[in-house]
C-alpha cells in the first residue's frame, strides 16, 4: 500500500506552485484622495508620508481620485520647483482624465513603468498647491517587473497630418501575434510531474 503522507505532500506541493504576487493598485492619499484645501491654503493630507507609507514596484498603478490634473516627472528640478512651464516633453506628463469641466470629479491611473524616482505634483494655481503639499516622491522597485501589456515600445514622435494636397500615405500591415506561455502553463506541467510521480507510487 503507498503512504498516503507521501501522496499527500506531492498534491500539497503541486497545489502551492501558484504564480507570483499580483500588481498592486495604490489609492493616492487612501480614502482623502488627491485635494487641496483652498481656504486654508494646504493639501488634504501629508501625501509624502502617504507614499513613504507604500511599497511601489513595476507594473504597478497609482489611482487618484481628484478634480484636478497629476503631473508625473521623472526631473527632480521640476519637482523641487513646482513648475512644469520648462519641462521637458520626455521626463513630465500631465494626466487629467479627459475632463470636460473645471472641478468635474475625476479617478485618474497612472501606471508606474520606470524603476527608481517618480515624482507627482500639482501645478495648479502656478505650482502654489504644489509648493503647499500636494506633491510626493516615490522609489519604485523593479517588483516582477513590468507585465507584457506594459511592456510596450513609446509611441512614435506626433507629426502633422497631412493636407489635403497630400499624396494618400501608403498601407502598412503590422505583423504580429500573442505573446506565448501565461502562468498556467507552468501551474500545468507541475500538476502533470505530481500525477505522475502518484501514479508510479500507485504501481
């Protein structure tokens, strides 16, 4: 008769074979959100601390929940001066959910693709919230790194439409497929090495 213990451990252990932890969706500012206090002059919450309070990695999100733009730069001199006016369009972009309306309320994501600092500010009001603390800095760790729907080229460089007098531009076909393999694959095969190692304690 086969130990039964033996059998046991091998389903135990082919069963604890799941894939890595998932991506992780950071609330800015948890249940205060991303807001200014105009009337006394500050940000809601102290968002440094809020961010020193987390663990950011790679193909992770912050989601904030706001009425105004997140600014996003990865330039230390523009986050320490709370002025975007000479950013550079490589190191700093503006996120403001397609709002329609001034103080429409908006949740905003922001994916975090570049390892190291990332800084987020305000530049409302001529940077004035920003330099009253609606602004923080993260580190963010290489984590999994960055999953496959992420893990994109940047988009080309923005060139002016043609005009009318234009040639008509020639069609392109992009070749392309499904990235192969997902975590189950491997879940599969382990299950199929623990079957079989059962069957041959059967035998």
């Amino acid at each position: 008769m086969v130990n039964l213990t033996v059998i046991a451990l091998l389903i135990a252990i082919g069963v604890s074979a799941t894939p890595a932890a998932s991506y992780t969706n950071h609330t800015v500012g948890g249940d205060a959100g991303w807001f200014f206090n105009s009337t006394t002059n500050t940000s809601i919450i102290d968002y440094s601390n809020w961010a020193a309070n987390q663990t950011f990695s790679l193909g992770d999100f912050l989601r904030t929940n706001t009425y105004q733009t997140v600014v996003q730069t990865y330039n230390e001199t523009t986050f320490r001066s709370c002025n975007t006016d000479d950013a550079s369009d490589d190191d700093t972009f503006h996120y403001d959910a397609g709002a329609n309306e001034f103080g429409e309320a908006l949740t905003i994501v922001v994916p975090l693709t570049i390892e190291g600092s990332n800084y987020y500010l305000s530049d409302a009001d001529d940077g004035v919230q920003c330099q009253n603390g609606l602004l923080f800095e993260i580190d963010v760790k290489h984590g999994q790194g960055l999953p496959p729907s992420l893990n994109q080229p940047p988009p080309p460089p923005y060139t002016e439409p043609p005009s009318a007098d234009s040639p008509p531009s020639p069609t392109v076909t992009v070749a392309g497929g499904q990235p192969s393999g997902n975590g189950q694959t491997r879940n599969a095969a382990n299950m199929r090495v623990v079957f079989a190692v059962v069957l041959l304690l059967l035998v």
